[in-house]
C-alpha cells in the first residue's frame, strides 16, 4: 500500500533520528581522539541525546498539528455553507458531517482510479452525478449531493493538501534542525548523560500527567454535558424529585432519588454477602490455612474476581433469578408456597448475584490487611494464654479494623458503580420499594437505557445520563478517597 | 543486703518446677538449641545469660510452646512442668500458656486501651467474677509492674500511645494480671530507665515468693542482682549452669569466664 505524505514524514523523521544517533556518536568519540574515556558520558548518551532531539520535537509538532489541522479548516470550510441548505429538522453540524463524508468520498475515489486528481478538485454536481461514482467506490450518501456541499468538500480537501503539505515541511525541518543542533553541540565535554537523563524524567512525567489529564478532562466532559442538562431540566426535580418517568416527547419526571434507592438497596445487600464471607474467608487463608491451601484457594478465590461482569449477569439472569423465584414465587408450585416474587429480576437476584463479584475483591484485600498485623501482637495473646480465635477476634480484627473498613468502602464504591449485573438482573422499574423482591433499577443501568437506541443529544433525556454519570463519579469518588484515607492511616499504625 | 540474699537462698525450697531433658531446637536446617538438660527450681529467679543469637529467646519460647506458632520451627526432647510433659498429645498449649507466661522482648501492647491490655488475660480466663474485681485486678497488676502512678488518669487511652518503656511495664503488667505459676522474661529491662529497672528487679524479685520466673537478661550486674540461678548459653549450648554467686565468682568453663569478663559476646 502506497503511503500517505504524513507516512513519508514520519518515516522521514525516524531515519533523521537513526542518523542523528550515528552521527553524534561517531562525533563525540572523535573529538575524544578515540579514547571514550575523555568523554564526559558513554557515546551512546550522545547519540541518544541527538536522537531525542530530532524526534521528540518533530514527533510533537506533527501531533498537535494532525490534531489542530482538522478544526481549523473545519471552521472555515463552516462559513462556506449557505444558511438555504440547511434544511428544517437538521442542523449545521449534520451538514458539516456530510462535508467530510464527501471530502473522503472524494479522496478513495482518486485512490481508487475512479476520478484523477483534477476532476476530483473541478468536478461539479451540475455535469456529473456525484452520489454515483462514489457509491462505486463504496462510499453510500443519504441524498443528492448539493452543489455547495461539493464545493465546500472540494475546499475541504484543497485545504487539508496544503495544510498536510506545509506541516510535512515544518515537521521534517525542524527534525532536521534538532538532529544538527544536537550533533553540533556534541564535543567530550557536553553532558549528554544529564541530558538524556532530563529527557527520561520529561518522558515519565508525560505519562503522569496523561493518565491525571485524561481523568480531568473526562470530568470536564460530564460537567458540561451535566450543565446542559440543568438548563434544560429543573435541578430541583433532579435531586429532589419523586419518580423516574422519561418520556422521549418531552416533560419528563427525572428524579435521582429512585435510582439512588435502588442502587443503595442492591448494594447493600451486595456488601451483606460479600462482606462476612469475604472477610472469613480472609481470615481463614491468612490466620489457618497452611501454606500448601494457601497457595492454592487465594489464586482460586481471585478467579472470581477475572470473570466478566456480563457473565455475572447471564448467571444473575439465568441461574439465580430463577432459583429466587422457584423459592419465593410460583404461589403452590414454589418451594415455599408462597407468591411473592414474579420475575427473575430483583433486588435480591441482582445483590446476591453482585455480592458473589465481591467476595475476592474483599477477600484479598483483608488478607493482606490482616497479615499486615505484626506476628508480635498474636504472640502477645498466644503468651497469655488466648486461643486462635480469641486472638483473632480480640486483637488482629481491632488491629485490623481500619484497613478493613477501607477494603469494604472501595467494595461498596465497586458495587454501586457496577453496570453488566445490574442490567440483567435487577429489572428496569424505578420505584422506591423496601420489598427485595421486586425488580428496581439503578442509575448505571438507566445511564446504559437512556443513552442506547435513537438519541437526540439536545434533549434532557439523554443529557440526564450525564448528570446521573456524574453523581456516581461523585459518589464513588467519594467513597474512594475516604476508604483510601482510612486505609492510609491504619499504614502508619505500624510503619 | 548481700548477706540477707544468701539467708534466703538457703530457705528457698527445692522442687523443680521445671525440667528440661535433651531439647533440641531446629528453625529449618538451623539447629538453634543442641542437647540442653535442666532443671529451673520452684520459687527462684533463673537468669539465662549468653551472647546474641546464641538460643536463649529460643529456648524460652520452648518452655511455653510459644515456638509451636512458628511454621519452621521443630522441638525435640522433652520438656516437664510441674512432673506433665509439655508437648504431651492430651496437653492443650492454651492452657499452658496461661500457667506460664511470657514478656517478650519486643514490647507488644495491643491497639486497645491501657485498661483492655491488662485486662485482657483475666477476662480470657474468666479470673474476675465482676467490674470491681477486675479493677482491682488490673489496679495490682499495673502497681507491681510500677506503671501504675504514670497511667492511672488514662487507663482509657491507647496502650499503643505510651513510650518504649512503659510499653514493656504494660506489657509486664498484662503477663502478672493473668497470675502465671511461671514467668518467662525475656530482655524485660532493655528497654527502661535505671528506675524503672529498679522497680521491675524489685518485682521479679517480689514474684519469686510465688512464681518461678525465667529471665532473659544481657546485663551481667542484673542477672547477679536478681537471680538465685544462672544459665550460660553459648552457640546454642548450655555451657554453664548453676547458682549465680558460683557462676559469676568462680565459673568452671573457660567460655563463661571469658563472657562475664566481656571477651566473648
Ligand atoms: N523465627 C525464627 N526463624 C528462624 N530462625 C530463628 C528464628 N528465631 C531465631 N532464630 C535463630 O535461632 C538462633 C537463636 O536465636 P534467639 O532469638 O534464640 O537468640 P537470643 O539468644 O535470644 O539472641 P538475642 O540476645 O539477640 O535476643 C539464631 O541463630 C536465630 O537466627
Ligand atoms: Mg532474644
């Protein structure tokens, strides 16, 4: 396959940087007269240092212009579209996107053959049916291409030729301008090790505050959707309203407060299963087990934690709602004779079901919990004359009890972050109800519900799900940086 | 003083309390205590002496079977008290250790209250029959551990929380609380100041009157102190034992002179 320009440039760039690195080095060992020992670092360090400055600058001017190139020619191409072509029920953005389409349409077509280069630039939609030679090359349009749609992809594309071809200059210039720079500075006195040193630490720091940038910006992104929503839906109703109803024709009730009742419950009720057999089953590997079990059941356990979520579900909705129901519902037929429960989703049947995800994620954090509890302190009640599970009820449980309280907080912020269980095995009715019976839903699932099929990005019923995906973050965040704090503590307690 | 020691050294009865018979300590392939025999009397103050490393911890964790709690660790021979064979089958280590109790090196207070630590034991072993009982209990115990003036206005705050020092005389009171027939000191002083030192020999010294008390000491002035009987450990050996005045006037082995003169160790 033949390579775009931007593929010359970064290919250009890479044999500037392998050059860069020969030359430096052969450079600095010849201005030691040969011997490496003059040099104030290993030649390798010269010829890194030449490398890194060819590459990393052009590397990331060529990034930021890919990125910048495409906004910049969209808003003016932007200004090309006539108001007449923006037609009743669509929007300029919905132009602008056919612009693009047809922009590319354009270019597979030259790629392909189907037009050369000039009548792709001239071509107009008075002489030529557009919409047909790209359908040839697999390019589908909804309608007819307007004239000032063609014209304006046509300026898409002349644009973005000129702007590709200026940006390769600049890229491979300043590549070569970093190379030349670094080779002329190259003599046994520069520090390149400092340098590539410097270089190392700028690298790491990048990843750093990536991975932090990234986190922000996805706040941000929520904030201002989370925004949008407000202007258009009343907050009050939002966090104090009674009842969940969206109704895609708009006044709709979206009120948190049901979602949050049934996240809560089923929480809950999550922790309540995860939590005692989590924790004795900590207890049990940590404080009984003889290393051969150990080593064993612990690697056991945490296959739980590797299974996927959606398989939970499929087990919520398959296994356990039906075992629930075959007990509780089913009125003679049930195990219990009683009817009190219809369907396979619940409360329960999604509690049960997320309380088993949690078991190794409890499990292996209080096991590590509780064998951070110094060996002195069981001594001390061992010498006293206590036995196993007095001391481990009395002095390594209070010992650990902070750190345990964390590993349940971040439990509960997983369980009421959870999504795939939750979706098939809790139901969809929103309601505030104590009975664990019945099918509720959470605020993960009516993000999922809200956002899937046709979606109009203008109205409060699918900008709620910003606003309910904020709340969790918050909520979650919350509940994160107290369990991180009180486990932090408990470090200190011994360290 | 020294006069009156030796008055009651003569009074001192002389059943064994404890008798030990080729114990033999591995951890792994490290053979910790080699073939040691002996025989701590009843009523008396054993001091074990010895340079570092060479077995005395070891082998007191052995006479309460503290060592049981260490995966690598295996004892050989036989151990009585009281005439019963430790490491019998039928004995239960839980109720040993209750007869005999341990100060560690370390001090290791729990992360309760002053009060819960000394209380701790008693309450185990059911030793109070109410509140009151118990008060006065730890009360005595952390009297005669002489902490008693520096923590009685906060017996509600952490033990954790108290210095070096008092965290031994804590834990020293929470061992005298549970009432042993055996005490197994080891180090107990390290950690203290002349005063506290002096307080914690005039207790040990006190206890003899009903207990047997085994401690670990590496200050030669206070084994000759406290002690009506010393060991010498040397390599996991028990090179030298019997009473202290012989062992520190007149040892018989060379490698005993020359540790109590400060050559070895
Ligand atoms: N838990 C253990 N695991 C393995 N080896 C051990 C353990 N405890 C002690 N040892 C070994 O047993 C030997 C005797 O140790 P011990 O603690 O009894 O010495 P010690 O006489 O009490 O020394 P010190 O005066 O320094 O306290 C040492 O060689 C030590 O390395
Ligand atoms: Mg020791």
């Amino acid at each position: 396959m033949a390579l775009g320009l931007t593929g010359y440039v970064v290919l250009a760039i890479i044999l500037l940087t392998v050059a860069a690195f020969f030359m430096a080095r052969s450079r600095a060992k010849s201005t030691a007269g040969g011997d490496i020992r003059l040099l104030h670092s290993l030649p390798n360090y010269y010829g890194y240092n030449a490398a890194m400055f060819a590459a990393v600058p052009a590397f990331g001017v060529l990034m930021i212009w890919l990125l910048a190139q495409p906004m910049i020619i969209e808003n003016s191409v932007f200004k090309l579209i006539p108001e007449r072509i923006v037609s009743e029920g669509s929007s300029r953005g919905l132009v602008m996107s056919d612009v693009r389409r047809v922009a590319e349409g354009l270019d597979i077509a030259v790629a392909q053959g189907a037009l050369t280069d000039d009548e792709a630039d001239n071509i107009r939609t008075e002489f030529k049916d557009v919409r047909s030679i790209l359908g040839s090359v697999g390019v589908a349009l909804g309608s007819n291409v307007e004239p000032e749609v063609l014209y304006a992809a046509q300026q898409y594309r002349a644009k973005s030729e000129t702007g590709t071809f200026w940006m390769s200059v600049a890229v491979v210039a300043l590549a070569a301008l970093g190379a030349a720079l670094a080779i002329f500075v190259t003599n046994a006195d520069f520090r390149a090790r400092n340098t590539v040193e410097r270089g190392a630490l700028a690298l790491l720091i990048l990843a750093a505050s990536l991975a932090i940038l990234t986190t922000v910006g996805i706040v941000l992104s929520m904030l201002f959707e989370s925004i949008n929503f407000f202007r258009l839906h009343p907050w009050t109703d939002f966090f104090f309203g009674g009842s969940w109803a969206p109704n895609f024709r708009g006044d709709s009730d979206l009120s948190i407060l049901p979602l949050l009742w049934g996240t809560l419950y089923i929480s809950v009720i999550a922790l309540l299963v995860a939590v005692p057999i989590g924790l004795f089953a900590a207890i049990y590997l940590s404080e009984y087990a003889g290393p051969k079990t150990r080593s064993a059941a612990k690697p056991l356990l945490e296959i739980l934690a590797g299974i996927p979520t959606i398989v939970y579900g499929l087990f919520a909705l398959l296994t356990v709602g039906p075992a629930l129901v075959s007990i509780f519902g089913r009125g003679e037929a049930g195990l219990l004779g009683v009817d009190w429960m219809s369907g396979a989703t619940a409360v329960l049947t999604a509690g049960l079901v997320m309380g088993i995800m949690l078991i190794p994620f409890v499990s292996s954090l209080s096991d590590d919990i509780i064998n951070a509890v110094p060996q002195s302190m069981r001594d001390g009640s061992f010498g006293l004359g206590a036995t196993h599970s007095e001391t481990i009820r009395q002095v390594v449980l209070p010992a650990a009890l902070p750190g345990i309280v964390g590993a349940v907080l971040l439990a509960a912020s997983r369980a009421i972050g959870e999504t795939m269980i939750v979706v098939l095995g809790a139901g969809a009715i929103a309601k505030f109800s104590l009975n664990p019976l019945e099918a509720m839903t959470t605020i993960t699932t009516r993000i999922v519900s809200q956002l899937t099929g046709d979606t109009d990005f203008a109205s409060p019923e699918t900008l709620v799900a910003f606003a309910l995906g904020l709340t969790l973050f918050v909520l979650t965040l919350g509940l994160n940086v107290l369990a991180l704090y009180i486990v932090r503590k408990y470090r200190e307690q011994y360290e | 003083m020294n006069d009156m020691r030796i008055l009651e050294r003569d009074v001192d009865t002389n059943t064994i309390k404890i008798a030990a018979r080729g114990v033999q300590v591995y951890y792994g392939d490290n053979h910790a205590i080699k073939d040691v025999d002996v025989d701590i009397q009843d009523k008396t103050v054993t001091a074990f002496i010895g340079p570092s490393g060479c077995g005395k911890s070891t082998f007191l964790r052995c006479l309460n079977r503290m060592n049981d709690t260490i995966d690598v660790c295996r004892v050989e021979g036989d151990i009585h008290i009281d005439g019963e064979d430790i490491y019998d089958k039928r004995v239960d280590p839980v109720q040993l250790r209750a007869k005999v109790g341990m100060v560690f090196q370390k001090p290791n207070p729990f992360p309760k209250s002053i009060y819960d630590n000394v209380a701790y034991g008693p309450r185990i072993h059911g030793l109070a029959k109410n509140k009151a009982e118990l008060d006065e209990i730890v009360e005595n115990a952390l009297r005669r551990a002489a902490i008693w003036s520096e923590v009685k206005d906060r017996l509600t705050a952490p033990g954790t929380g108290l210095s070096g020092g008092q965290q031994q005389r804590l834990c020293i009171a929470r061992a005298v609380a549970t009432e042993p027939e055996v005490l197994l000191m080891d180090e107990p002083c390290s950690a203290l100041d002349p005063i506290a030192t002096a307080q914690v020999e005039e207790l040990i010294d006190e206890l003899r009157q009903n207990y047997s008390v085994v401690i670990v000491t590496h200050s030669m002035q206070q084994a000759a102190r406290v002690s009506q009987k010393t060991a010498f450990f040397h390599l996991g050996n028990l090179v030298e034992y019997g009473e202290t005045g012989n062992i520190f006037t007149n040892p018989e082995d060379p490698r005993t002179e020359s540790y109590i003169t400060g050559r070895i160790g």
